[in-house]
C-alpha cells in the first residue's frame, strides 16, 4: 500500500467513526422524537374525550334534576345539548382505543349510556303522568346510580389515559437517558479508537523516518555498515531500500578513495626516502607529520618517535623553529641568505653542515598528508580557495663543500702569508734598485724596471687583501665591539680622503642628521669599509663629481650610504661585484684586486649587518651597509 493510501485510510476510518457517533445520535433523537409524539397523540385526544363526557354527563344530570322538579322543556333541550356533545366524545374515544383495557370500559360506557337514555326517557314518561314524587323516586333509585356509574367509567377512562400518558413520558425520559448515555459511550469509544488508530499510524509513519535520521548520521560518521529494514513496500520502504543502496556504493566509493590515497602516500614516502637531502614536514601547529631517514639522523631522532611530535620536541633549534612558524603564519617562503643559512650539528672531528630552505605548504583546507609540496609563490588561481597547510624543511649536506672551502681558505692564508716575506724582500731590492742604480741604466732597463716595481706593488696589495679575507672568513679576525659615534669615524675617514678629493678637483660631503644615534661596531673595521667605498667612489666619478656619506637611524639598525655620481654599475653586475675576484669586465687597474666589496661584505655580516648597491648605469652609484645600534639606543 502507498503512503498516500495509507494517509487516506486514516483520514478515511476517522470519518467513519465520526459518521458511526452521528448516525447513532440520529437514530436516538428519531426514537425520543417518536416516543414523546405517541404521548401526546395517542392519550390526549382520549382524556379530553373523557373530560368533556364527564361534563357532559354531568349537566344531563343536572337536567334530570330539573325534569325531577318539573321544568320540563328546560330539561330536555339541556340534556338533548349534551346528549350530542357526549355521543360525540364517545365516538372520538372509540376511534382512539390505543391502551388495553380501554376497549371495555369504553363498551361499559355506551351500554351504560344507552340504559341512562331510556332511564331518562322513563322519568320523561313518569313527570308527565305522575307526581313528583314518584319522579324523584325513580330518579334516586334508577337515573342517579346509572349516572354514577357512568361518569366513573368516564373517569375510569380517563385515568388510564393519564396513567398510560405518564408511563408514556417516563418511557421518554428513558429512552432521552438511554440516548444520552449511549451516544456518550458510543462517543467516546470512537475517541478512543481514533485516537489509538491516530498513535499508530503516525509511529507506523515516523518510525522509519526516526530510523532514516539515525542511520543518515552514522552515515556521515563513515559507519558504512549501516543499513535500514525494508519493512513495507510503500515510499518509506522503497526509500529505506535505496538508502541502503547508497551506503553500500559510498562505502565502495570510501574504500576506493582510500586505496588511491594510500598508494599516493606510500608513492610519496618512498620518494621522500629515496632523497638524500633531509626533508621535514610540519602542520599549521608545526607537528611533524613527515621526514625522512635522512632528515631524522639529522636531528638524531628516530623516524617512527618523532612523527606526530611537535617540531622543537624534535629538533630543538629555536632559528629554525621561527622560521618554520613565520612561514606557516605568513605562507611565503623566507628570504635566507645562502651564506647564513646553515645548521651545524656535532662537534670536533664529526661536526656536519647543512644548507637548509623552507616552503609553504598550501592545500585545499585539511592537514598536509606528506604530499602537495608546492613552491612558496604558487598561489593556485581559482578552483576550491588554498590556504598554507604547513611547511617543509629541506637540508643538504654540505659539509664536504664546507670542508673543501675551509682548505682553500687555509691554502690561501698559507700561500699569502709565506709570499710576503719574499715580497717584502723583492719590494726592497726593485726600490734600492730605483733609487742607486737608476742612473745607470738604460731607457729600457728603465722601463723594465717600473713595471717590476708596479708589479710588485699590486702583488702585495694582492696578498695583503688575500690575507685579510682569509682570516676573516676564517673567523679569525676578532672584532672590537664598542659603542662608536658614526660622526667620528666619518670625519676621520673623510679628513684621509680630502686632498685626493682636492686634487681630482671633486667633492666629498658628509651629510649626517644631528641625532645620529651610537652603533655597536668595531670603529677600525667599520673605517675601513667605509674607505674602501670612498675610495672605489673617488676612484669611478668624473673631474668636478661628488661622493655623499650619509648616515641614518632605520628601524632598529643604523643605516650608512656612499652615493657618487659616477660610472655605475651595469646591471648584470650588480648582483656579484660583492664576490671574490669580481671586477667589471675592462676595469682591472693597478693595485685593484676585485677583493675590496668582499671583504667589506665579511666585515659587516660579522657585525651582523647587511650590505648592498643600488646603481644607476651612467648615473651613479650608492653603496649602503647596516650596523646594529648601541645598547640604548634601540628604543
Ligand atoms: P677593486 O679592488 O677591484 O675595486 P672591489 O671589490 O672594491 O674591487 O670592487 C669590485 C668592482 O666593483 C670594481 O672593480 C668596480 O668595477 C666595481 N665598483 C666598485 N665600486 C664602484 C663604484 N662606486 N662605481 C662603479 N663601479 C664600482
């Protein structure tokens, strides 16, 4: 049966009863109806009947009385009046015999009338012939019995008329209490049964919708194992049945998925194990949720202890923590410098190096699965909204460059410092040379000489710069941390530089704001890089061109610039004129090494300062490098 079958069945038996309780109430008030009509039509017409023969009755007495006393014509029209008037009611009565009993009193009344009549007709006979007195006799001993035993015939019928309408009437009340009483209870039982029919059609109608929404839910907890009763054919069992169908699919659907992603998973691992650099997963709440064997020999971890585990648990190094919690908070990658980016482990004989990168993970919204690694820039465009998800850790092992850089250095502090010796000597002799034998020599001995000694020259200047870098890279050179006032050592440094200024009729200004705050730095390093600028400045502006020193307090750090409005630098240069050796192409000049800008770039970073150009080709040049404040002075 269907649903809507169902619904208009109910509906349809709730009528019923409704009809049942009314036609009974009907049929009740038909039956009161008709009981109280037989009262009234049955009995009254009779009791009249009766009434009006008894007055009737009586004034035919009243004028056999009168004939008694001799007023003979007065009585006859009387009793003639009434004799009609009582044949009449007798009639109607014998027409109306509806109670037993009635029948023979009503034949006891007309015999006795007929009697009375002729009695009357008698004392007629007896007042015209006789005297009074024998008239009265007669009357008393023949007329008034008959009389009286007429009228309490009447009355006779009269009370059991009454009697008969009474019984009637508490039959009425009867049946109206029956009525009541029935129709209440017939009522009610139709109450009850509507009632108990309504309570379980509607739990034959919900229950299967109860049991629907609970398995819906479970459902949606992935308990596939769910399933519904199909109990009934109609729409709620033809929808238990397909809710059924459903789960048994997304639970095929689940497990498919499941597949899919764990073979990616695995596919994934394998490959983040196969690679020989460390590589480091974290959540948005920077827990490991991946790494790789090389990664954990890193940290000295076991792989299995530290997933799951948050990331300083594991590594414990607070640089890499930030950097791992900047890039989850900021989604991009951090800038790192390739020189200071490193993260040493162990000590003495087994310390190792590593170069290490961090990325943003992003995703479509859930936890990084070890997958999806994508470059920091790569925002997605359209498509479900991306959000960081986590961040990876790479580390590569580059403590056998590190090493290889380390003997190199070592050879070249080695080599330059064994040279000077010989080099000093050699210098000694070309000068002696230039100074006694000068005059005897010829031109081109001459010449040959000047270019042993400029050779010379730039060789120690060589050697010297070769000296110095090796030993700061080597971090050897010990700086002398003081509060310095910049105004000081710029004045100092420009005061050296004035006369090759004057000379190359250029100007050198100092443009220093009045509450220029202290710098925490080593004054005769920081002199020396700022020479080093002015002097590549000097060396690159034209006749009559300028070179500006300025200095500034910017954020946190103390900023200080060498601009000039010289050559500049051509841009593919710029980004490598601070390496080692690096000199724009055609400009190699006496005495110039290529070494200056680097081993400006060692002093600052060993300040922990940053150095940089920004350059205009044609234009001019300005090299700025920062320095940290002096205690104090951070506010
Ligand atoms: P060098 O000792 O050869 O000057 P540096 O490291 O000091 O070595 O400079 C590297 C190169 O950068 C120079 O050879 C020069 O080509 C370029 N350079 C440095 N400063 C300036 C400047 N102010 N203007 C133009 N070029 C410059």
């Amino acid at each position: 049966m269907t649903l809507r079958r169902k619904i208009l069945l109910g509906f349809g038996i709730a009528l019923c009863l409704v009809l049942i309780v009314l036609t009974w109430a009907v049929i009740n008030l038909v039956r009161l109806g008709s009981a109280s009509d037989s009262i009234l039509r049955e009995n009254y017409k009779s009791i009249i009947a009766a009434e009006v023969m008894i007055n009737a009755m009586e004034r035919q007495d009243s004028a056999s009385l009168l004939l008694t006393l001799g007023f003979a014509e007065e009585a006859d029209s009387q009793f003639s009046a009434f004799e009609a008037e009582f044949l009449r009611s007798l009639a109607r009565a014998a027409d109306n015999i509806t109670v037993e009993g009635e029948a023979g009193i009503i034949a006891r009344i007309d015999s006795g009338y007929q009697r009375y009549l002729q009695a009357f007709d008698e004392l007629s006979d007896l007042t015209g012939s006789s005297t009074t007195a024998t008239a009265a006799d007669y009357y008393q001993e023949t007329v008034l019995p008959l009389f009286t035993e007429i009228r309490s015939s009447c009355e006779a019928l009269r009370d059991l008329n009454q009697s008969t309408a009474y019984t009637a009437s508490a039959h009425a009340s009867g049946v109206a209490r029956r009525a009541i009483w029935s129709t209440l209870v017939v009522g009610l039982a139709a109450v009850a049964a509507g009632l108990l029919f309504s309570l379980l059609m509607s739990t034959s109608l919900t229950r299967p919708l109860q049991a629907l929404l609970g398995a819906t839910a479970r459902l949606a907890d992935r308990d596939y194992s769910t399933q519904l009763p199909v109990t009934s054919g109609d729409e709620l069992g033809r929808l238990a049945a397909g809710f059924n169908q459903m789960a048994a699919r997304l639970h095929a659907f689940d497990e498919m998925n499941l597949k899919e992603v764990l073979l990616q998973k695995q596919r994934i691992e394998t490959v983040i194990e196969s690679i020989e650099d460390g590589i480091l997963v974290v959540d948005r709440d920077l827990r490991i949720v991946n790494l790789n064997g090389a990664a954990a020999g890193v940290f000295g971890v076991e792989r299995p202890l530290a997933l799951g585990r948050h990331f300083l648990e594991t590594a414990r190094d607070g640089h890499l923590f930030s950097l791992l919690r900047e890039t989850v908070e900021s989604g991009m990658a951090p800038e790192l410098d390739p020189d200071t980016a490193m993260l040493s482990v162990g000590a003495g004989e087994a310390r190792r190096y590593f170069a290490f990168a961090v990325s943003a993970v992003e995703g479509t919204g859930g936890g990084v699965t070890g997958g999806g690694v994508t470059g920091s820039g790569d925002t997605g465009g359209g498509g479900p909204v991306r959000s960081v998800t986590g961040a990876v850790l790479l580390l590569r092992d580059v403590t056998r460059l590190k090493e290889l850089d380390r003997l190199k250095s070592d050879f070249v502090m080695t080599a330059s410092h064994e040279l000077r010796t010989p080099l000093t000597g050699l210098e000694m002799s070309v000068e002696l040379l230039r100074e006694k034998a000068r005059e005897r020599l010829t031109d081109q001995e001459r010449e040959l000489l000047e270019a042993a000694h400029t050779d010379v020259l730039r060789l120690k200047a060589l050697v010297a710069d070769l000296l110095d870098l090796s030993r700061i890279e080597a971090g050897r050179i010990q700086l002398e941390m003081n509060e310095v006032d910049l105004r000081g050592v710029v004045e100092q440094v420009t005061g050296i530089f004035q006369p090759q200024f004057v000379e190359k009729r250029a100007r050198l200004l100092a443009e220093l704001p009045a509450d220029l705050p202290s710098a925490r730095a080593d004054a005769e390093k920081t002199a020396w890089v700022l020479s080093n600028l002015i002097s590549n400045a000097l060396r690159y502006i034209d006749e009559g061109g300028t070179v500006t020193v300025g200095a500034e307090r910017s954020g946190s750090v103390l900023s200080v610039s060498v601009a000039d409005d010289g050559a500049g630098i051509p841009y593919q240069y710029q980004s490598r004129i601070f390496d080692k050796f690096v000199q724009v192409a055609g400009d190699s000049r006496p005495g110039r090494t290529g070494l200056g800008l680097a081993i400006s770039r060692e002093i600052v970073r060993a300040h922990g300062g940053t150095i940089w150009v920004e350059s205009v080709p044609g234009e001019g040049s300005r090299f700025s490098f920062t320095l940290p404040l002096a205690r104090g002075e951070e506010a």
